[in-house]
C-alpha cells in the first residue's frame, strides 16, 4: 500500500493540496470525442479509397507515356502487356543520325538559314552511310553493331547508359519476335522535317528498314519497338525485363572495346554481394538458438547496467567532472607552452627551458629589466615562427585556462544541483532494476505502432493512387510548350509531377499555325490531396497519443512506487492503477496534449511540402522561406515534446487535465531550471555510455556464444545483429530510465515543497531531503553554491 504522506484537510479538491492524487477521475472527456469523431472521418475517407484507389499505381513498371504495364486503367490499356521491355530510343538515336546527314558537307548548303539553326555538328556523309551499312547488317549479324563509327552508341556504350539509348514499353514477353519492319521517317514537329522530306533522296536514312517487335507483342507505333541491335533481355524482379549483350556478341569483342565491359564486371560483383548475403542470412536463420541467448543476454545486461548505474553513478561523474578540468587545464598549459617553444628545444625538454626562463626573468626585474619573455635568440628562435600564429596559440591556450577556472567554478556553485542530479539517477536505476518488465511498454508500442502504420500505409496508398484525370493537361502541345527553355513544364507544375513525352503516333495539328503538336503529360504515380493530409495528420495524432499513453503510464508507475514506503517498494503493483488513469481516465488529456503536438508537427511537414512545390516551380525565394519556417517549427516541436512530457507527469501525479498539468509543470521547470539542466546533461552523459556499453557488451557476448554453438560457420553477419539488438535493448531500458528520471526529480520537488517526509523517500534522495529545498537557502540570501 502507499504511505499516507500528509494528511489531508477535509474538504476541497485533493489535487490542489501537496503530493499525489489516489484517487483520479476523467479530464478533458471534449477531446476523446473529437479524437474518435476524427477517427470516424478518417475511416470514412478509408472507404472511399478503397473503391478508387489501385495500390498497383506505386510499383507497377511504366512506359515512356506514363502508362503502367499489365492494367486496364490509364492511358491505355495494357493488360496484355505485364512486362516492361526496352526499345532504340528514336529521337536519340535514328533522329540525331539524320540530322548528322542533313548537316553533312553534301547537303548543308541547301539549307535554309531558318533549318540551318537546327544543325550543332557537321561531319561526313560518308561517315553517315557507312553507320546505316552496318545498322541494317547488325539485324541479321549483331557482331557488326560493335563496328559502329562516328557519333552511333555501341551495344557496350549502350549498356553503360541505358537509360538514354533504351526507351521504356510495355511487352507482353521479354523473348520478343520481330516480325514487323520501321522505315525511318522523322518526326513531324522536327524543325528540319520539312528539309529532310524535301532532300530525302540524297540521305541514307530514306532506304533504312528495322527490324520492329510485332504489335502482338508491343502495341505502339513501330518506331517505339525497334530494339538495339546486340541487345538481349532476361526476365527480371518485377516484371522488367533486363538487357543484355547477346552471347555471340560478346563471344566477339575484341581486347581494343573490352575495357568497355568494365561496367558488366559490376553486376558480377553485384551477384557476389547478393550471394553473401544469402549465405548471411542463411547462418541468421540457421543460428535462432544462439540468437535466443543473445537477446536474454541483451536483457540482462540492460538490468545489470541499471544497477551499475545506482551503486557507482556518483564516483562516476564526480571523477568525469574533474577529467573534464583537467582536460581544459592540461590544454591551456600546453597551449601556451607551445607558444613560447624554441625551435631547438624538444617540447619535452620545455620545462627545464622554462625554469631557466624563470630564473633569468627574475634576475631581469631585480636588475631593474623588463623583458619577462622567453629569449629564443641563442636557440633558433621560436618552434612557431609566425608571431600572428604563436600570439593566436597562446591565446587559444589562456581560453582554454579560463574555460577550466568557469568549469570548476561552475561545479563548485552547482554542486548541490549535481548530487540531485545523481541521486534522482540511481532512483531511475533502482526503479528500472526492481521493475525491469517494464521494459515491455516501449516494445508493445513499437509493435502497436508498426501495426498502426502497415495498415495506414495501405489506405494511405490508396489515397494517394487515386489521382485526377485532370491533374495534368490533356492537351495536345509542341515541344517548346512542353519543356520551356527555363526548364518548366505544365505537366509539371505541382509535386509529385507529372512529366512531358512525345508520341509521334498520336500527333495533332495546330489550331492557329498548323505545327504539329506531338507531345502529351504523364500523370504521376500518385498525388498529395486533401485526403491524404488528413490520413496523414490522423497518423501524426495516433503516434504522438501512443507515445502520450506510454510516457503517463510510466510516470504513473515510477510516482506510485516513489511514494511507497521502502519495505514495500519492491512488493507494491505499480502498474494496474497507472494502466487505467492514463488509458482511460486521462485519455481525453493525453489525446489533448497529442493534438496540439501533432498540429505542429503537420504545420511542420507542410512546410517541406511547400518548399518542394517551391523547387518545382523554380522559385527559391519561397522555397528558402518554407525551409526556414519549417526549421522553426522544428525547434519548436522539441521544445513541445519536452513540456508535454513533463505535463503528462504532472497528469499522472496529480489527475489534473491537460492546460492544468501543463501550466504546473511550466512552471516546476522554471523554478527549478538549474535542477532540469543538470539532470539533462548527466542523463545524456549515462544515456551515450549505457547505450555503448549495453550494444558493445552484446556483440562481444554475442560472438563467443555464436561461436560455441557453431563455431563452422562466419560469425561477422550474426555478430553485427547482435550489435543491433543491444543497440535496441539498450534504448528500451533507456528510455524508460529517462522518463523515469524526470518523474522521480519532479516527485522529489513536490514533497520537498510541500514538506512531505516519511519513510517513502528512497535511500539515494534521503540525505538531500532532510537539509530541505535548495531553493529556502537562497531566499534566507545565501550563495547558489
């Protein structure tokens, strides 16, 4: 049972007299309907998503128009087509080989000036015929593809840069037959169409005939289905088919093209890679047994340090306090010291240097001399010879003297702050060593909270997926409308964006000049609307309110065992009583405080977002005033967790509501500022060693038992997991020992203030406890110290 502290006076609300509440009651009951009313709204728009959203939109292949291969929806329909092939890109290509011929010194000078404008290059047309010689060779024979002269991509170029020579198209099967034929005609919106039309005769390009996929197989147009000669494909991950040089192709290569196929040893290397990780994984799946001792000695290690923590977390600090001085001293001296080295005397030899110095300085000022610097005259003078330089180090060197005379200073005058901050420590650690199941409350919210998350992520992903059929333009427009010359677009004008392509099959004529307009929008694969920022927001809240819950239950849990009386500590149930006020009596007030975190941190994200609308618009003034704001409220949300925790403290103390909880424990901090500073800093000093000891600790632990059970097999994959599991053993005990700290600081503050004493007070807190509140010394006008 707990100690009955402090009587009570009759009458009144007991949460405005001293100590904790016994008895709690529902607060802020407003906010638990708003929050299921938004959950009601949330699945109502889950609904809707259901029957117009299509999961396939975020990992289906996709064309060069943006339509996704093996389904009926979209620009066309392609669900005969699964598969996702990758065919001669034309334009890069066929188009810049004509426009090499038209530009050629034969046929140049027929040009006019407005057709000229289009030529960057000019060449041979020699040079040009020989190229379509060996394209119409290399689909019959593909070892000719590789005597391919002048600016023509070889298969081996091809490979290396895939992405620009191969255009993207749905297929109904890697193993593709070739059973139609392209004869080579340039684009319509060209600016030198007409010009090729006009002196087609005299180019090579008029007679070329390509082989083309049959339209069984590629249902476009057959310019889109050309497929680059030496080029094979193999069925892939996720329907892609992947390229390959053909056999006989690289059967021939000569050692003068072979360094070409240096980019094909990566993929060698890539197949090793993954081979180790199979045969990583593999010794995971076949070692579980040594992995269940390891996870048990994670766990006992996470206890033991706890008890480390209680018994010699006060030798500790006071002795990394006084490494610190002495640290800061020893770099001040020798800082200085180096200042006044001359150059042939070793740094070690210095202090015999500096005690003749000394001497003869003194000599000098009895001698009526005022010369008290070191003479390096006679010994080649200065080791720095740069007088700006040695004046810099020895001034770095009196900051470093003076940073050691405030350090000691400072922990002299917070001595006092410094022993709470160590005993409310060793409190922390006794409570997490006598409870340490309570462990599991991180670990069933991080399961909660991954269970929460795949289920939104599908809704969300059917949200995002159902994309407007007017999101983009629709219609038809030239090249220069699609891609302007500041590099915009309108199919791009939003983000996601959508992007421009062209499809000389589905040309259209102008309305006022008649220019061809061959170039269309791709919509994206998903859109950021209305009713994702409320999915989204609706997450935000979740995950903030579960983190609510977990911290007011542990703060309930540390506050009724703080105010047990010691017999009784280890007996006494903590957890029953703080499971019901903080999920269901206090859910309104931690579904309050929640809200307001999560409206923050929404604000926060929409920020990002608009600065990525920013960027796509080109517009950096708006795009560097996003990010600003955006860092604000970044800053301001840390400052938020940090007074929401300690409110929900104050909820689970005292049962007050949100605003109540939280005006009390703004104003606990700012009265006790100094106390919550000290705690912070040892509480990330204890944090970085626990974490690197409990993960360091493991992994060695680990790699003995791994190799007692089987010591065939290579212990460096299962020992870098056991790395990671202490890591995330290690942050579970951890994080209850943090919230544990500032529950049992801010419990020592209120029976100190309300002058509670009894045989509650654990043994670390007793001795601060009987000399009274630090905070009565410095009214009666004593020292901070």
């Amino acid at each position: 049972k707990m100690l009955p502290l402090k009587p009570q006076p009759q009458g009144g609300d007991a949460r405005d007299k001293p100590g904790p509440v016994q008895r709690h009651s529902c607060t802020d009951l407003p906010c638990v309907l708003l929050f299921f009313g938004h959950v009601g709204v949330f699945w109502y728009l889950a609904v809707q998503s259901l029957q117009q959203g299509d999961l396939q939109r975020l990992y289906l292949p996709r064309d060069f128009r943006g339509a996704f291969c093996g389904v009926s929806t979209g620009p066309a329909d392609m669900s005969s087509y699964p598969k996702l092939a990758f065919a001669m890109n034309a334009e890069e290509v066929l188009d810049k080989l004509a426009l090499q011929a038209l530009c050629s010194d034969a046929t140049r000078s027929q040009l006019t000036d407005a057709e000229q404008a289009s030529c960057t290059t000019s060449g041979s047309l020699n040079e040009v015929n020989d190229v379509v010689s060996k394209l119409e060779q290399s689909m019959t024979d593909p070892t000719v593809a590789l005597q391919m002269a002048g600016s023509f991509p070889t298969p081996t170029s091809v490979m290396a840069e895939a992405s620009k020579y191969l255009t993207p198209v749905c297929a109904s099967a890697c193993n593709l037959s070739t059973s139609r034929t392209y004869s080579y005609s340039p684009p319509p919106d060209a600016p030198w169409a007409a010009a090729y039309e006009r002196l087609s005769s005299s180019l090579p390009l008029q007679q070329l005939q390509l082989n083309a996929w049959d339209e069984a197989s590629c249902p476009y147009s057959a310019r889109y289905c050309v497929p680059f000669p030496g080029l094979s494909f193999q069925p892939g991950p996720d329907d892609i088919c992947l390229p390959e040089l053909e056999s006989s192709l690289v059967s021939s290569l000569t050692s003068g093209i072979s360094k070409q196929l240096d980019s094909l040893a990566q993929s060698k290397l890539f197949s090793s890679v993954l081979a180790d990780v199979n045969n990583a994984v593999g010794s995971i799946l076949t070692s579980l047994d040594a992995l269940g001792v390891v996870a048990f000695v994670a766990l006992l290690l996470g206890v033991v340090y706890m008890v480390l923590v209680r018994f010699f977390a006060k030798p500790v600090v006071w002795l990394s306090l006084l490494l610190i001085f002495l640290l800061l001293l020893a770099a001040g001296a020798l800082a200085i010291s180096k200042s006044l080295q001359c150059a042939e005397v070793g740094f070690l030899d210095f202090t015999e240097q500096a005690a003749l110095t000394a001497v003869q300085n003194v000599q000098n000022v009895t001698d009526g001399g005022s010369n008290l610097l070191v003479n390096c005259q006679n010994l080649g003078g200065y080791a720095i010879s740069n007088p700006d330089l040695r004046n810099a180090v020895r001034i770095v060197g009196y900051c470093f003297l003076g940073f050691a005379a405030l350090w000691l200073l400072l922990v002299i005058c917070l001595r006092n702050r410094i022993r709470l901050a160590i005993a409310v420590n060793q409190v922390a650690a006794e409570f997490t060593a006598m409870h340490p199941y309570v462990i599991l409350l991180p670990l069933i919210q991080m399961l909660l909270s991954l269970a929460y998350l795949a289920g939104w992520s599908i809704i969300a992903g059917l949200m995002i997926t159902d994309v407007p059929s007017n999101f983009v333009p629709s219609n038809a427009m030239s090249k220069s409308q699609a891609i302007a010359q500041n590099g915009t677009s309108p199919c791009a004008t939003t983000w996601p964006a959508g992007f421009p392509y062209e499809d000389v099959s589905d040309c259209q004529a102008g309305n006022t000049t008649g220019e061809p307009l061959c170039w269309h929008c791709a919509a994206p694969r998903f859109v950021l609307n209305e009713r994702f920022a409320f999915a989204f927001f609706s997450l935000l809240w979740h995950n903030a309110l579960l983190a609510a819950m977990g911290q007011c239950l542990i703060a309930g849990a540390v506050a009724t065992w703080f105010f047990t009386e010691k017999r009784r500590k280890a007996l006494q149930p903590v957890f029953c009583r703080a499971t019901v006020n903080a999920v269901i009596k206090h859910f309104g007030s931690l579904a309050f405080g929640s809200l307001i975190l999560a409206v923050v941190q929404f604000l926060k994200w929409l920020m990002r977002f608009l600065s990525e609308q920013a960027k796509v618009r080109k517009n950096r003034v708006l795009q560097t005033i996003f990010k600003v704001l955006a860092c604000c409220l970044w800053c301001f949300e840390k400052c938020l967790k940090f007074l929401n925790k300690n409110a929900y403290i104050q909820v689970a103390i005292k049962g007050t509501n949100f605003c109540t909880s939280a005006q009390n424990a703004f104003f606990l901090i700012l009265r006790n500022a100094i106390r919550f500073g000290a705690l912070a800093m040892l509480g990330s000093f204890l944090y970085f060693i626990g974490i690197l000891v409990i993960s360091g600790a493991t992994g060695l632990g680990g790699y003995y038992i791994f190799q007692a059970f089987h010591p065939q097999m290579s212990p460096i994959v299962p020992t870098i997991l056991y790395v990671i599991l202490g890591y995330l053993v290690g942050r579970l005990f951890l994080t209850v020992f943090g919230l544990a700290c500032d529950t049992s600081l801010q419990c020592f503050i209120m029976a100190e203030e309300s002058r509670m004493r009894g045989d509650f007070v654990p043994t670390a807190l007793q001795s601060l406890m009987e000399k009274q509140d630090l905070g009565s010394e410095e009214k009666n006008g004593k020292c901070c110290c």
